[in-house]
C-alpha cells in the first residue's frame, strides 16, 4: 500500500438489504423503507440508509483494502445525493497519507454514480493496520 | 429543539445482530464474528462493527431526535475503544449549533460506556430537518 494508490469495488444493495440495515440498527425511518411515505417526501421514492453506503468503507477497508488487520480509527462522510436500491454504485478509495511510524494511513472514500460520474457519499478514514502498511 | 439540548438512548447489539450487519454489509471481518480469529487479536474477544455502533446515530437522528423529516448531510466519527456486543451503551446527542435559516443543525454525537462513562465513540453530525427544526 501506497501514497495515492487506489482501490475500487462495485457494490449493489436490494431492498432487503435496506429492510435488513433497518431492522439490525432499529434505524425504521420510512423514507428508507415505505414506498408510500417516501412518495410524499422530496425524495419521491426509497433512499437507502447514508449509514449502509459507509458500511461499504467499513467492510473494503476491514477485509479488502488494506483488509485483514485493519483497525478503523475514524471516518468522515457527507451524504451528498440520495442512494437507491437496486443501483449499482462504485466505492473508490485512494491512499492520501502514510505514516509508516504509528502504522497509520488516511484513505479518502468516495461513493460514484457509474451513470454521471458524480460523488454521492464523500469523505475520509482513518485506520491503522499493523499486518500491512508496515 | 433548542441550543444544547441533549437526548440520550440506552441500546445493545446482540452477537446476532452483528452476524446479520456483517451479512447485509459485506464486512465479514472475522474479528467482528469469529471468536477464535479474535482471540488471537489485541482485542482477544469478537468487537463490535464501528459502524453498527454509528448507525445508532441514523437511527436517533430519523426516528426520535429530532426525528421524522431529517436528513442526515454528514457525520464524522472516532472510534476510541472497542464495543462489544450483549453490552449496553449509551448514545448522547447534544445540539451544539442551529441554522433556522438553513433548517440545519450540528449535533455532537456520542457514545458512552454507562460502567466507566468513558466515550467509546464521538463525533458530530449535520443534519437538515424542515419539519422540526424551524
């Protein structure tokens, strides 16, 4: 792992993932999961919970970049544009900082629309991982 | 909803709700699900996913303070010290500033250890609600 290397994964949720995600956190807004409901908001339709998008730094950072040994110190996100169901998304993660002497790095996460190339989740974490960025 | 008003919220995640965060995120992490990978770690039982204890925050935020018609604009989180599931934490919200104008708020996002009333996670949160805020 390298200053601005980059990592990329395409990820889609179902509407159950969502009714899961709500289900496990208690997280039972209904823009996220009542068709009705979220046809009466400026959403016009289901958004996918902001938080299950992070999960997806969660979950790449944790088991695929750097993966296995990563400890999550933080994570900075702005909910930029509504998500959906159903769409395909892509995660893109670029290495922005290395300190080799606390075994550290800050990686910048980003959430693209594949259709317009457009960030609707942006921000950054910070994770230690002994195994390998050392 | 006025300046430093505060609102707290006691939970606990079970192992199975962690088992199904991890299904439904992808983020199978075997220190989070594994408690003989986990025993090898510095944290030597299974820890909770950082994020599952940040999804208390979407939770919180869209359903009871401020509640229905928030939306969540962005959040950053520190993870201070491992969670553990079949544990109770506290969450504790605090207003820390208001935008009428905006119908914006930042909120000081916490979660506390009630045994040591230590912070395990802290951060902040922007979020814009019409409904409550104004």
């Amino acid at each position: 792992m390298k200053l601005n290397d980059t990592f990329t994964h395409d990820f889609l949720y179902s509407q159950k993932d969502v009714e899961d995600f709500a289900r496990v956190t208690g997280d039972n807004n209904p823009v996220h999961i009542n068709a009705e409901y979220a046809a009466t908001t400026m959403f016009k339709v289901p958004i996918m919970h902001g938080m299950l998008g992070a999960a997806l730094f969660s979950k790449i950072l944790g088991t695929l970049f750097p993966g296995e040994g990563t400890i999550y110190l933080g994570q900075n996100i702005q909910f930029l544009k509504p998500m959906y169901a159903g769409k395909t998304y892509q995660a893109v993660l670029t290495v922005k900082e290395i300190n080799l002497e606390k075994n550290r790095a800050v990686i910048e996460t980003k959430i693209i629309d594949p259709e317009t190339q457009k960030a609707t989740t942006v921000g950054e974490a910070n994770v230690m991982n002994v195994n390998v960025i050392k």
